[in-house]
C-alpha cells in the first residue's frame, strides 16, 4: 500500500486529472447558468482530434517547430466553441431538449473525427503520431500551478465579477433574472461557449500533452468523469477541482496497478472496482448521502418567456 | 408620468386588454382595480416590457416609447414588483438587489458600497432591511421590501406594483402603506394593482376600474366610495344570488380536527384548522388567495405527504390522515382542483381518456386478465355520458383536452367528479377562467349535488360565488380560520374585514 | 390521416436534412455523396446478405428504441440502456454456461427470464434513486452506464474467461440455449447470417409495448404521468411507483438485446459487444415518434445504415463507416430541434420542445 503513495503517483494524478478539471470547469459555466452539459464527451474528442490535427498540420505543413502544439491548443478550443455553438444555438434558440442535443453531439462526435482522419489522414479514427518535443508541457509543476490560477480565476469571476452574478442568477432563476434586465439567453450562450472552449482545451490536452496523437474515442468517457466531478463538487470551482483530482488519482491508480491493488492484507482490488469510482461516488453524493448537491434551479429547463 | 393608449393584447382567444387608456399622474398614488381576470396585470406587464402589446402605445412623460424588455422599461425609470416575488432565492439580499444593474467595474462587483447604498435607501424609507441576509431567509414581507429597494436602487421613478398586499399580514399591511405614502413624499409615483377596496381608498390618490379587459372608469379617490367602485368592478348594482332551497343537512360526511399542514420547506400553511362539512350543506371557505385554502384541500385529497400532516382527517368517523388519494376516491372523495392545467387535465390525452382519470384502474373501465385492460367501449359510454350531461362543447372525445376552452375543460372535470356520484366533494375556484353561462351552469349543478346529499367544502376567491352558493361560510386568514358567518345575513364588509384583518 | 402526415413529416424532413448536410461533409473530404449514399443505403436491399444483415443489426436497435420510448413515455430519461443490456448480456451467457447442460425447454426460458431480469433490476436502481431521493435519472444512469461496463468486465476477467484467451469474453453458453437462426427456417437464408428468432422477438415487443401503454391500466398510469405528473396524482397515481416500474419495464426491454447477442449471435458474452446500441436507441425512439410502429421503421433505417458503413469503408475513397455516426447525431440534433425547421419556413417562434418530464417527486 505504501508504494501507492509515490512522487510518480502525484505527478500522475495531476497530469490526468488535468483534462477533467478543464472540461468540469467549463461544465460548470454551462450549468451554472441553467444549461445540462451531457455534450462535455463530445466538446473534448472535438478538442482533442482537432488539437492533435492542427499540431500535425503546423508541424509537417507550416514547419512551426515548437510553437505548433500551441496552435494545436488554440485549434481545440476553437472546435470545443463550435460545437458548443451548435449545443447552444440549438438549446437557446430553438429551445431543444438538453439532454437529448448532448447526446446528439456526443454521438455526432464519435464519427466526425473518424470521418475527418479517414479522409485527411487514410488512417482511420487517429491522427499521425506528433514528435515528443512537439507537445503542450507536462511537467506536473506547471500544470498544477496553470491549474491554481485557472480555478482561482474561475472562482473569482463566478463570485467577483458582475457576469458571474448574472451567470448564476440565470441558471438559478432566470425570471428574476429577466425581470432585473438581464438578457437569459446571452448568459447562457456565454456559458455554454465557455464550457466549450474549456472542454476544448481540455480535449486538446489529452491528444497534445498526455499522449501524442488521437485516437479513435481517446476521451473514454473522461467527459462524464468531468460531469461526475462537476456535480460531485456540488457545482462549485474549489470542490470541483478537488473532485477531479480524486478521479484524477483513482485513474491514476488504475494505470500504475495494471491490474490489481494489492492490500496490506494480501487481497487484491481488482482496476474495475476503482475505475467504478467516480461513478458510485456521484450516485451517492446526488441521493444525498453525503451532504447535499442541489443543482442550480432552472438546470435544463429552457427559458420561455410569455409574450 | 406614464400614459396606456389604446392598448389591445390578446392571448390565443382571450381578449385581455382592449383599447385600455389609462394616465397616471407624477407624483401620485394610482390605483388600478377590478376582479380577477380584469386585465390589470396585463396592462401593467405590457408598461413594464413583460408583454408586448398587439396594438396601442405606451408615453413616459409625455414621449411615446419602445417597450420592448423589462431592460426597457428599467432605462425608462420603471421598476415593477410582481406578486410573484423575482428574487433569487440562493443570493443575498444585496446580490439581488444589484443584480442586473451592477456597482463597481465589469470586473470586479463592489457588493461593499452596493451594501452601504442599500442601507441607506433601507434607513431613507424605513424599509429595515439587511443587505447581506440571504433572500430564503426573509419572510414575506420582508422581501417584498427586497423588491422595493430594487426598484429604488435602480432610480425608479415609477413602481407598479402588483397585488402588494395579498401576501401580507395586516400589520405588514398598514407597515407597506407607510412605505408608500414616504415614497411619493419622495416625489415617486406609485401604481397599485389590487382587487381589495379598502386599500384603494386608504392609500391612492386616484383609481382605475377595469372589468372584462377594458377601463371602465376613473376617478379620484376623495371623490368615490367602496360602493361605488364595487358596482364599477362588478359591473351591476344587484349581488349575484343562486337560487337555492334551504340546505337539508344530515350526519357530519367531512370531520377536520386540529389539522395542520406544512410544506416540505417546513413553512405552516395551514394552522390548527377544525370544521365539519355535513351531508346536504356546502360549507364554504373564503379568504384572500394564499392563505392557506390550496393545502387544506390538497391535504384532503390526499395529495400532500403524511408527514406534513397534523390533526385528524375523518371521513364517516374514520381516520384518513394515511389513506392514498385513491383510496380516498374510493370512499367517495372527489376533488374539482383549482388548477385544471396543472391537477385536473392530462392536456395532451383526448377527452375520453381524461374522463377516466381516477377510475382508470377499476371495472367498469377495465376488464380481462384481473382487470388488466381498458374497456375501449366503457371508456368511450363513460365519456358521452360526461359529455353530454355537462354539456362539453365540441361533443368530440377524441379531441385533445388541450383543444378545449377555459369553461368546457372545467365542465369536463366538473363531469367527471360528478360521475362517481361523490360522498364529498371538494371544490376549489371552479368557475375561474370560465365564461358567464357557464359560471351559472356550474353553479347550479353545485347546489343540484348538493340536494343530492353530498357534503361539498367549497374554496373560491370570488367572494360573491362563496357566499351566494355557501350555507356556511368560514373565513380563512393566515391559515386559521378567522370566523364563521351566515352567508344570508353577513354583509362582504363583515367577511371582507375577518378575511384581511384576522381575528 | 392531418396527424399521420404530420407526425411523419417531420421526422422525414429531419432525415432528409441530415442527409444534405452529410452529403456536404462528403463533398468536402471530396467524395461523391451520391455514390457514398448508394453505397450506403442501396447494399442494405440485396438478398439475401443485405436484409438479412440489416434486419439483424434492426434487432438490438428496436429494443432499444422501445426502452427509451417506454422512458419517455413516463418522463424519464434512459440513457442507461448501454448499460442495462450490458448486465443482461452478462447474465444471459451467465445463466447459459452456468446451467448448459439443461434441456433447451428448460435453458432457454430461463436464459431470456435472465436477460429480463437482469436488464430491469439493473434499470430500476435509477428508478428507485429518483423515486427515492429525487436524484436526477440522466446522470445516474450515465455513471450505472460506466459501472455495469466495469462490473461485468470484473466477473468476465476474473471468474468466466477461458483461461489463455487473450480476448476478453467468456466461455460458450451451452449449446442447448442457442435459439434458431432465421436461416434455418427460410429458404434462400443462409444460416451464416447471425440474423435469429430475436428480431421475432422484437416486433412482438413492440405490439406488446403498444398494448401495455395504450390498452392497459398500467401504461394509462405510465402515460399519464410522464404527460402531467400532477394530475397523475391526483388521479390517484402513485407517481414514485410509476417511476420505478417504468424504469423497470425500459431496462427489461433494453436486456432482450442480449437475448439476441449472446443466445442468437456469439454464443457467448464478448466484452464491449454493442455498438453504441443503447445511445442509438435514443435516435430510434425520437425519430420513431415515440411510437412502436415509428421504433421498428427508425430501427431498419439505422440498421440499413450500420450494414452500408461496411461498404462504405470498403469501396469509397475517402469516406469512413463513421459517416454512419455522422448522420445518426446530426438526425437526433434536427429531430430534437424540431423549431428549427418551423422557423426556416417561418410559421412559428421557436417553442420548447421539451419531452415531457417527471422533475420532482410529489411534494
């Protein structure tokens, strides 16, 4: 048990919980102001195989040398904000179903990058394997302090700043909201493009810095990981970052193991108990068992005004 | 200060505004009255950029003006407090109150001087209210005072203010009309919507009736009387009576004893409430909406959790805190909601299939297999039978409830409750939203169950159908019940005084 | 015959539109769209590999299209279907090794009692958390989704693996809980199309399903509170045990695929087996107009769609079987923004096209 607990261990955690905190951020803009985000899945494999293309592409095609995995980094976020754009438009102006245009768009992006890499790449579902030194950096120190003052910026404009208040009023109650002036559906495009440009980022991560290519579905569901954490951190950015580098660890862990977990007492935990984790943990803490998470009010109810 | 012309809005095929003027004068207080339904909060939601009006035009000191958001109307020096309180009930008093209209840079909201300023308008119209109090902590009145210091803290020249006083105890009341009167010493103006006439003449200056969507007189307020404006309101000298023979009143049906009923917030909505509705009589409840009469009946019907419950439910001598709604049917409990779109009507299910609702499960609607499937022919006999016997226009049971206007959806209901020929029957505000003649229908085939031997608990904010079809009245406040009258002889002063003052 | 055509339309007008944009997609990787389509769609016809493929991918699709509308229907949400049938996948070819030496009259009743089973007990613990506790059944069923993948990838591994096998699956079922092949009923078929008595199985579903909502006293309950849970109840409607017996009845349905799968098909639980059955589900049933009849047209379509990916793989130049997913999610974005389409021939103000939904629990 004692060998859990290495160096290589936290370094780990950090660098895969990098990818959730990201995308659970951005979520939780999106349902702050009354938006379900079941799209973040789709939103990181669109960061991720658009980061990792555009890498490949100012690498190979551009000859950009090392600042390529930062335009790859911007490519992803630009692809997390489209494909938010289409969640949001449908969601906010054609007042779709949430739940169901987020299983759309994670469906839609299970196939693009597919279809996309086939065509660019003739390999079909992946893109070109990218140089070692042509990737975002990942020396957990950089990442963990990035990390720091991301959510402390995140916290800061959620509870400082006249938008946050705004974001969380409308994802509360957004006839109040309406009533004091404030316009729902600006509010909620804003947060549902700042959870795609985060996912966006977040998915970008996976491809450029944690490997160093895409691959066919390489998010694996850290989407809903991210989901899970969002709701595990009751919605709040510290909770929320402390959320996914639990989920972060277990995965973690599960790597380092290969297998199984031996305890002190000679058993083992075999890797599907702990990767079930995150999940059983956001069943219980959403029953009320641990304290409890009480959504923003108006979560996935679309605002309709009466006219 | 604010000037209606002409104003027309129609929703799907209710007129609700038709060419209404109305000019409220700077500085005064103006009340605007009529029954429910009259169109009052449409007129002022349009003024406030809620609605937009079909046809007509809106001036603000004497300019015609674009309305078309509550941001409007906001830049205009408008502010609204609604009944239905716009508070963000996880935020702080003064998170709420800036909200929109926020102090300090885009990046960085100064909360501090926004406090300081709320405290000062607080201390300026006595108002006494603490900027960081989180908003689900205040008591009504208290954030009704929220609503205020929005308005005020956005500049508002003008607040309309919408039925201010229904959710209000008197003392709160009489606190609020300070307030106000402190306010157009401030040279506000001040709008008021209400239905309660004592209000209106002890705070406006000037009144507004509006009866079926139009504007049917002004008047100064030292000029006029209740009288007069009742009979403006209500639009007819005589009091609408039903006819009705003496009540042939056997055994206690209905025993109430001690009943409480909190919400799930833990909030007591009804407070030690004890009556008894005996077979033969229609025992009437009056009271300003709110106070209660909702969670009485639904914890009659069996709708709110045991838990919430205290006292003693009887029915025929039996304890029924614990019986299941249909268990409750099936002793011959039925329940005309006062929300059809909400409690009685499947909206999207045809007439026949709605008609069947709370008896669905049992013969004769089911048959074969241990009463497993629906009688396509028993649903579709029990359907005509409602339909024609109340008189349910189109006669089509395939239509979808949805399709069908305010007083043939009710009718449905009405039917359909009748059909199990109930032992009780609880009935709340049936006639809202439903056209003249079928108000009358309605009426009648109340007092026509009643000789019939059922024992109804009648609730109904229109004071007049309570006491008219009532052979006792008790009158709520608060959720206790502030007295009992004799329809016949107490005068609407009398029930109006206990149901706004309480004991 | 107004109705009919409307409720057809729509989902016609979204199919058509997601196949415009897909075909704009195919001209940009610079394909033919029209050829990528023919390829797509037309090898779907030929007999008797074409049918009898796309009528064995429809299989899996139609019961998972019923277990989302039986979902909808009442207000609720599956999306544990992926994992619902994962369980009773699981526990089909559980049953299958662990009694194969039964006879078939026994073996095969109990097997599809197995998968029944499995599948609703798997899908009322949502029910049973929302009734319960009001906890949300979208993301519950998303995390048991994940859970059922990792549990019934733990029993495979650890206790049903042959050993050596570098596959992860388990044992073969015995041989007296396969059920027939269609092939070896009708002529022309051949047996080698893993096309079986299952795909029976799910269009009697879906009379069933139609009967159990329209022309029973339970689906009357169901319907009635997945269309105003308030009035449900107060009609006398239990509304939390609505809740739990629809999930119940969804999860059944969803476990059926394994009845397909493992008794029909391999013969044996294979890890990661489904092909996204469960989410296309959701596509079958919204674009099926939540009707059984609307599921089993939905279902042929996807179908024809996932045997053409093949070819579509094989014999176009650029364009991937991932086309498939590309349409499919387009269609499930247009059908869920129905507005969209009112608003292009401007007849209406975007409406929330919410599905009806159970939110709380009573008080």
């Amino acid at each position: 048990m004692r060998d859990v607990f290495t160096l290589s261990l936290i370094a780990s955690t950090i660098r895969l919980a990098t990818p959730l905190v990201l995308a659970a951020l951005g979520g939780l803009f999106s349902e702050r102001s009354g938006v379900i985000n079941i799209a973040l899945e789709g939103k990181m494999l669109a960061g991720a195989f658009t980061a990792a293309a555009v890498t490949y592409a100012a690498d190979t095609k551009l000859g950009m040398g090392n600042a390529s995995p930062w335009v790859g980094l911007l490519g992803g976020l630009v692809a997390g904000l489209f494909i938010a754009f289409i969640y949001a438009v449908s969601c906010i102006r054609f007042k779709a179903d949430q739940v169901v245009s987020g299983a759309a768009i994670n469906i839609l992006m299970l196939g693009i990058p597919g279809f996309l890499s086939g065509a660019f790449f003739l390999s079909s579902g992946s893109t070109p394997q990218l140089p070692k030194d042509h990737l975002l950096p990942q020396s957990p120190v950089v990442i963990a302090i990035t990390i720091l003052i991301l959510v402390a910026l995140i916290w800061y404009v959620l509870y400082k700043t006249p938008f946050g208040l705004r974001l969380r009023s409308v994802g509360e109650k957004p006839e109040a909201a309406d009533a004091a002036g404030v316009s729902v559906s600006k509010l909620r495009y804003s947060g549902v493009l700042l959870a795609g440009m985060l996912a966006g980022i977040g998915g970008a991560y996976l491809s450029i810095g944690q490997s160093s290519l895409f691959t066919r579905n390489m998010t694996a569901g850290r989407g809903f990981i991210a989901l899970a954490a969002l709701i595990f951190g009751k919605w709040r950015p510290v909770q929320t970052l402390l959320a996914c580098l639990l989920f972060g660890f277990t995965e973690a862990v599960s790597i380092q193991m290969q297998g199984a977990v031996k305890l002190p007492s000679g058993e083992d935990i075999p890797v599907q108990f702990i990767n079930m984790v995150p999940y059983v943990l956001t069943i219980v803490v959403l029953a009320g068992f641990i304290g409890s998470s009480r959504p923003p009010r108006a979560l996935g109810v679309p605002y309709q005004k009466e006219k | 200060m604010l000037e209606l012309r002409e104003i027309t809005k129609r929703f799907g095929d209710v007129l609700a505004n038709d060419h209404v003027n109305i000019v409220v004068k700077p500085g005064t207080i103006h009340a605007i009255v009529g029954e429910n339904g009259a169109g009052k909060s449409t007129a002022m939601r349009i003024a406030y950029g809620f609605y937009t009006a079909d046809s007509g035009e809106i001036l603000v000191d004497g300019q015609v003006r674009e309305i078309r958001s509550p941001h409007d109307a906001i830049a205009l020096g408008i502010g609204m407090v609604h009944q239905h309180f716009m508070l963000v009930e996880t935020m702080t008093v003064a998170e709420n109150i800036v909200l929109g209209a926020e102090p300090g840079s885009s990046f960085a909201l100064d909360l501090k001087s926004a406090a300081a300023q709320i405290r000062q308008l607080s201390e300026e119209f006595k108002l006494a209210v603490n900027p960081n109090e989180p908003v689900e902590h205040l008591s009504v009145g208290q954030q009704q005072r929220v609503e205020l210091l929005k308005a005020l803290y956005r500049h508002a020249k003008l607040l309309i203010l919408d039925e201010p006083t229904a959710v209000l105890t008197p003392l709160e009341v009489e606190e609020f009309f300070g307030i106000l009167r402190r306010m157009r010493a401030q040279g506000k103006t001040v709008i008021i919507i209400t239905h309660k006439l004592s209000e209106v003449l002890a705070i406006s200056d000037e009144v507004t009736v509006m009866r079926d969507g139009k504007v049917v007189g002004g008047v100064q307020t030292k000029d006029t009387n209740a009288a007069e404006l009742a009979r403006m309101m209500v639009g007819r000298e005589v009091l609408l009576r039903v006819e009705k023979p003496d009540a042939d009143v056997g055994r206690a049906a209905l025993e109430v004893r001690n009943l409480s009923v909190t919400t799930a917030t833990g909030a007591k909505r009804v407070d030690n409430i004890s009556f008894q509705v005996r077979t033969g009589e229609i025992v009437g409840i009056a009271g300003v909406e709110g106070n209660g009469q909702t969670e009485l009946i639904e914890a009659l019907a069996g709708l709110v959790e045991p838990a919430q419950i205290t006292g003693e439910i009887i029915i025929d001598g039996k304890n029924i805190n614990a019986v299941s709604a249909r268990a409750r049917r099936e002793l011959g409990i039925s329940h005309i909601p006062e929300d059809r779109h909400r409690r009685g009507l499947l909206l999207d299910f045809n007439l026949a299939e709605n008609s069947i609702l709370g008896v669905h499960y049992r013969p004769p609607i089911t048959r074969l297999a241990g009463n497993v499937f629906l009688d396509d022919g028993a649903i579709r006999r029990r359907a005509t039978e409602i339909i024609e016997a109340f008189d349910v226009r189109p006669r089509n049971a395939a239509l979808p409830a949805r399709s069908l206007s305010g007083g043939n959806q009710q009718k449905l209901i009405i039917g359909r409750e009748y059909h199990v020929n109930p032992k009780v029957l609880l009935v709340s505000q049936p006639t809202r939203g439903v056209d003249i003649g079928a108000i009358e229908f309605i009426h009648r085939q109340l007092v026509k169950l009643r000789d019939q031997g059922c024992a109804i608990l009648l609730v109904s904010a229109e004071l007049e159908e309570v006491t008219s079809l009532s052979d006792r009245l008790l009158v709520v406040h608060d959720g206790k019940i502030a007295g009992e009258v004799d329809p016949k002889v107490a005068t609407l002063e009398e029930i109006g005084l206990l149901m706004t003052r309480g004991h | 015959m107004k109705t009919l055509a409307r409720e057809l339309l729509f989902p016609l007008i979204a199919v058509i539109a997601a196949f415009v944009v897909g075909g704009i997609l195919i001209l940009l990787v610079g394909d033919n769209p029209i050829d990528a389509y023919r390829l797509l769609l037309g090898s779907a016809l030929s007999w008797p590999d074409g049918i009898g493929y796309t009528l064995f991918h429809a299989t899996p699709l139609i019961f998972t299209g019923l277990a989302v509308l039986v979902g909808f229907r009442c207000g609720l949400f599956n999306i544990g279907v992926e994992g619902q049938l994962y369980i009773a996948a699981f526990a089909t070819a559980w049953v299958g090794i662990e009694l194969a030496n039964r006879s078939s009259w026994f073996l095969i009743p109990l097997c599809f009692a197995a998968a029944i089973l499995a599948g609703a007990l798997w899908a009322a613990i949502p029910g049973v958390l929302k009734a319960r506790f009001g906890s949300h059944e979208v993301i519950n069923t998303i995390m048991l989704n994940f859970i059922a993948v990792s549990l019934v990838s733990y029993f495979t591994q650890y206790y049903y693996k042959v050993p050596g096998d570098p596959i992860l699956q388990t044992a073969m079922i015995g041989e007296n809980a396969h059920i027939p092949r269609l092939g070896s009923f009708i002529p022309g078929l051949p047996e080698r199309i893993p096309l079986n008595v299952a795909f029976l199985l799910a269009l009697l579903c879906c009379v069933l399903v139609y009967l159990f909502l329209w022309r029973t006293k339970w689906g009357y309950e169901i319907r009635a509170t997945g269309s105003n849970p308030s009035a449900a109840e107060y009609g006398g409607i239990s509304i939390r045990k609505q809740i739990v017996v629809a999930m119940a009845v969804s999860g059944a349905l969803a476990g059926m695929v394994g009845i397909n799968e493992v008794l029909g098909y391999r013969y044996r639980y294979y890890d990661g087996f489904s092909d996204n059955y469960g989410f296309t589900g959701i596509a079958v049933a919204l674009l099926g107009r939540n009707h059984p009849l609307g599921v089993i047209f939905a279902a042929l379509l996807f179908a024809m769609l996932q045997h053409g990916g093949i070819y579509v793989d094989g014999f176009s130049e650029n364009v991937t079987k991932d086309i498939v997913q590309v349409l499919q999610g387009i269609i499930i974005l247009f059908v869920a923004a129905e507005s969209f389409f009112k608003w292009l021939v401007g007849r209406a103000r975007p409406q929330a096209n919410q599905l009806p939904r159970v939110r709380a629990v009573t008080q």
